[in-house]
C-alpha cells in the first residue's frame, strides 16, 4: 500500500483548520483515511471557547482511532460516536446549540480484504479508481445545489440552511447528523486507489474548471499530491478579481488538503 498526505493552510498567518490522517491496523489488514475541513466562522461570536482547529483535531482524531478500532461498525456510526466524544468535551464551558459552534466536513473511507466503505458530509470529495481506470467522485452536492439567492449573507444562510432541513450538514455537535452522510461500499477487487480533497484542493475541478474529477486524480497520481496543492496556488495568484466574483470565491486561498492511498 502506498499513502501520500499533503495540507497546506491558505496563509502563513491563518492556522490550518484542516485535519487529516491514515490509519493502519496492527494486522496489517485494512486502513482507513480520514479528512477534514474545518469550516471557518465569521467574524463574531461561535458560542465556543474553542478554535476550529481544537474542534477538527478532535473529531480526526476520534475518527481516526474508531474507524480502525471498530472495523466492524458502520461509519455512520463511527461518526456519531466521534461527534458525541467530541462534544463532550466542551459541552459544560460552550454554547453547542450555537449555528457556528465549530464544525467541519467530512470525508472517511475504510477498506478490508473484502470492501471500501466511505462516508462523505458537505463539500470535501472522495474519488475512486477501479481496475479499469474509470474515477467515480463521491460527493455530497447539497450545498452546491442551493441557489445562488439562497447564499445572500452568512445571516441568512445560518438561519434556513446551516445544518436544516433543504439546506447542507456538517459535523458539528449533533451526532444525529451522521445519518444525513453520504455512505457506501463497494467490493475491495473493485478500487485500485483512492483520493480524498478538502474543497481548497478541490477548486482546481470546481473553481477554476481545469478538468474533472477523473483529470484531478490522474494529476494526483502522476505527479502527487503536493503538484495539486502547488497548481491551485498558481490558479488562485493569477485570478484576477473579476474573475473571482465569476468563481464566488470568498477566500483567495483556503487550507488545501490532499490525501492520496494505493490499496
């Protein structure tokens, strides 16, 4: 099995709210990956002692130990379980009832002799090779399939659409909210390899439109994970401003994360 990690944060003053990792059992037999991104609140208050990068350090790494400890669990429920210890840390000091108490998306894939289940919350992506070179993204496409009209402040869209009903979900304090992931399996014969991105490295397919999905894992796989990072930053140093409100980029650069596994 070959693993490759690479997350960069978007500026050398910003904390990386990113998290990610690849677990191995001791057997030998199976692993796992998980990615995070932390979801950056708007100026003012969360309702939280905590930063973003407290809440996703926490939530990796509770996912990362269960999803290995407990192969036999679904990962729903390894994410309930993740999102209700990391609660508990700080449900007696925060306000977790608050819109922007910290939270993040999510992206877990698990394989065995046998399978490769993954789960996918928000707007991370999962992409998987099969034998025969086709690249099938796992997405969760709620929030992009919102109108535009709908996304008019970080108000509105906190109030009718941050984890509610016809709106988008992230891990945050619920561990109800796992039963809303985007969740599978398919027969371990039938990956070759896998790659999972934070929407900051994901903008070379979603933003700037350089290929699809199946473009974006061949340059993964060809030239690794830090030439995608490395492409991203050029697209965004040359955008022009114009070109960004085209894009609706509300970042320049945002935390980019790649991981990258060869089963």
């Amino acid at each position: 099995m070959r693993t490759e990690l690479v997350s960069e944060p978007g500026g050398r003053d910003r904390d990386n709210e990113d998290f990610a990792s690849v677990g191995v059992p001791a057997s030998g037999r199976g692993g796992s990956l998980v990615v995070l991104d932390g979801v950056t609140p708007p100026r003012g208050g969360t309702g939280c002692l905590h930063s973003v990068p407290w809440y996703t350090a926490r939530l990796g790494g509770a996912l990362t130990e269960l999803t290995v400890s407990l192969p036999d669990v679904p990962l729903s429920d390894v994410l309930a379980r993740a999102i209700a210890r990391t609660a508990g840390m700080h449900a007696e000091t925060c306000d977790l009832s608050h819109a922007r108490t910290p939270q993040a998306t999510v992206v877990v894939a698990r394989w065995s002799a046998e399978s490769v289940e993954y789960l996918v919350l928000s707007d991370s992506a999962l992409l998987l090779k099969s034998p025969d070179g086709t690249v099938t993204p796992v997405l969760d496409d709620r929030l992009a399939l919102l109108p535009p009209s709908a996304l008019v402040s970080d108000e509105v869209i906190d109030a009718t659409l941050r984890n509610r009903e016809g709106g988008f979900f992230t891990a945050a304090a619920d561990p109800s909210v796992a039963d809303l992931a985007v969740t599978g399996s398919v027969p371990r014969a039938g990956v070759r390899a896998l790659a999972a991105l934070t929407d900051g490295a994901g903008r070379w397919v979603e933003k700037f439109r350089e290929g699809d999905w199946a473009d974006c894992f061949t340059l993964i796989a060809k030239e690794g994970a830090r030439a995608l990072v490395d492409r991203v930053r050029e697209l965004e140093r040359a955008d022009d401003a114009g070109r960004r409100v085209f894009l609706g980029r509300s970042k320049t650069h945002d935390d980019a994360t790649v991981v990258y596994v060869e089963l």
